[in-house]
C-alpha cells in the first residue's frame, strides 16, 4: 500500500513540472520585406474612408515603395513581445511642407512596439495589436511618429516563424507624414529556450520484516 501511494505521488509531481509550461518568446532576428504607402493615407485623409474603397486602389502595390528591415524580438510575457525595427527604403518622401526636388532618397525608420497576443506562441497562428514609438530620418529632416496596427505571427517550427504586420503611423512632429507601413518577415530564435529538468525525488527504502515460517 505504501508502495502504490509513493509511486501515485511520484507521477504527480512528474506530469505537473511538465504542465508547468511557459510560452514567453526567446530572443528572435527576423528580415521583412517592407512597403510604405503615402498615397493610400494621403486618399484617407482627403476623401475619407468609403471613397477610397469604392475608388480600389488602396491595395496597388504600384502606389508603394519597397524596402527593407531587419528586427530584434523577445516576450515580456506570454500574451506581449517586445519588437525594435529598423527599415529603410528609396522613395521620394512628402515631406508635409516641404518642397520635393523630385528624387528618391534613403528613408530610414526606427521603431519599438509592443505586440500584444490574443494568443500565446503555443499556437499556430497567432494574432497582435501593435502599439509603440519611432523615429524617422530622411535627407536632413529628423521626425518622430506613432505606429499603430495589427498582426499575424505564423510558427512553422519551435524556433522559427513568419511575421505579416501593417501598420498606420501617425506624425508626432511636424517632418513626418501620415503613412502605411507593411511587412512579411522572416524570424528565427537567436537563443534556445532552456527546458527546465524534472525535480528529483528520492525514493524511501522501505524495509519490510521477514515472513516467519
């Protein structure tokens, strides 16, 4: 009897350091396409939202500048990662009350975002809320900005998955203009999450008295 329950508690605590799980994202470096989108914002703003749907033109590539970024990921929990971004992109940028010479040239953009999960890692899609700060440089005008959109993480395997994101990034100051940003990324984990060894439990012996004959 004392036998059986021993071995009863044994597997009880053995299956709970298991249940015990924790989906927090390791540290991960993901590389995204990118495409900023002045034009389709630029629509919202002047003729509002219906128009522009009606008008099917919002969704154009062709009305985008491509680009490319490179990102640091890691979870502050199960439910929120942080996310620092670093893009730029060849454009000829609107500057809001500036006059364009009619060139292209390098848009670099920095962010840091909180991804808020509906879901945890455990899962196979996972969709976020992106909420955070960044900053911008283009020729000599520095700016500040306000990204804000949603997500979708897709994990293929434990240390590797796809980002799809597009954000709408308001201006804080005044060399900023409204604008989309879009992205489809690849991330990998930079460091193996450590898997935490089962406590061990030292087994009694137990003597038992001799059967007398």
């Amino acid at each position: 009897m004392k036998k059986s329950l021993f071995l009863l508690l044994s597997m009880g605590a053995f299956a709970t350091s298991f249940a015990q799980n924790d989906y927090k994202k390791q540290p991960a470096l993901a590389v995204s396409f990118i495409l900023n989108d002045f034009q389709t914002a630029a629509d919202l703003r002047a003729s509002g939202f219906a128009n522009v749907i009606i008008d099917k033109q919002w969704h154009k590539t062709k009305r985008m500048s491509p680009g490319f970024a490179i990102s640091y990921l890691e979870g502050l929990g199960n439910h929120v990662d942080f996310s620092g971004t670093l893009s730029g992109s060849f454009l000829n940028y609107p500057v809001p009350n500036k006059t364009s010479n009619g060139n292209d040239a390098l848009l670099l953009e920095a962010s840091a975002t909180a991804n808020l999960k509906l879901l945890t890692d455990e899962y196979f899609t996972t969709p976020f809320l992106t909420l955070g700060v960044g900053a911008s440089k283009y020729r000599g005008y520095f700016g500040a900005f306000i990204p804000a959109g949603i997500g979708m993480q897709i994990n293929f395997f434990d240390d590797a998955f796809i980002l799809l994101n597009s954000q709408y990034r308001i201006p804080v100051t005044e060399n900023v203009g409204y604008h989309f940003f879009h992205s489809v990324g690849f991330a990998g984990t930079v460091k193996k999450k450590k898997v935490a060894e089962p406590a061990k439990v030292d087994v009694p012996v137990i003597n038992e008295a001799p059967v007398a004959n």
